[in-house]
C-alpha cells in the first residue's frame, strides 16, 4: 500500500501559476507510473497527466497541453505539476494516484490507479 499526499493548491487568478506536489510513501516510488487528475464541481473526476516510472514518457489532456509540466523526483518520492496560464476552467479538486502494477507504459484510465490521494483544491477566479 501507499499513502499519497497532494499540497501546493490555492486560489488563484487567470494567467497565474501553481505548480502541486504529491509526496509518496510506503510503496516502491519508482517502480510505478503516476497519473494526476481534477475534478470540479458537479463533474466526473478526469485525467490531467500522466508520467512513467522513468519521467521518460508523459501523457496530457489537450486542454492543458502546453501549460502544464508533469514531473517526478524518484530520490525525493515525489510527483510536481507545474500549471501555468491557469484558466478558471480550472479549477477543480486534483488528485495524484498511482498505477497498480508496474508498466512500460503509462495509461489514462482512472481504474488502472488504485492509490489515491485526499486532494488539493485549485481555485482559479477570472
């Protein structure tokens, strides 16, 4: 089992940048791919990014290619969003979880990730 823990959420305004934390414990970090996802208000929960065990493949949604940056520190267990050019589209509650097994690749499917974290909220105001 892992325990995830997301910080670095805010309010902020458009154009603005956050850049979110998830710190792992309790598993082996870097054997697994790692995946951050939002949801907002009255929606379902959706994938954001994703990045592979390495960092060396990353995968985006379109809306927020080209603004965001997924990263990951294997030596520190942790996994960094950078979001710049924030929109209030936005805004949302962002989850990371992690992969349940270890892959090559990476995946955007929710149930494919069984480790999750209690979420940081994103508030982006216009």
């Amino acid at each position: 089992q892992v325990q995830l823990v997301e910080s670095g959420g805010g309010l902020v305004q458009a154009g603005d940048s956050l850049r979110l934390s998830c710190a792992a414990s309790g598993r082996t970090f870097s054997r697994y791919a790692m995946g951050w996802f939002r949801q907002a208000p009255g929606k379902e929960r959706e994938f954001v990014s994703a990045i592979s065990w390495s960092g060396g493949s990353t995968s985006y949604t379109d809306s927020v290619k080209g603004r965001f940056t997924i990263s990951r520190d294997n030596a520190k267990n942790t996994m960094y969003l950078q979001m710049n050019s924030l929109k209030p589209e936005d805004t949302a509650v962002y989850y990371c979880a992690t992969d349940r097994r270890p892959r090559l690749t990476i995946t955007r499917d929710q149930r494919e990730y069984d480790n999750w974290g209690q979420g940081t909220q994103v508030t982006v105001s216009s």
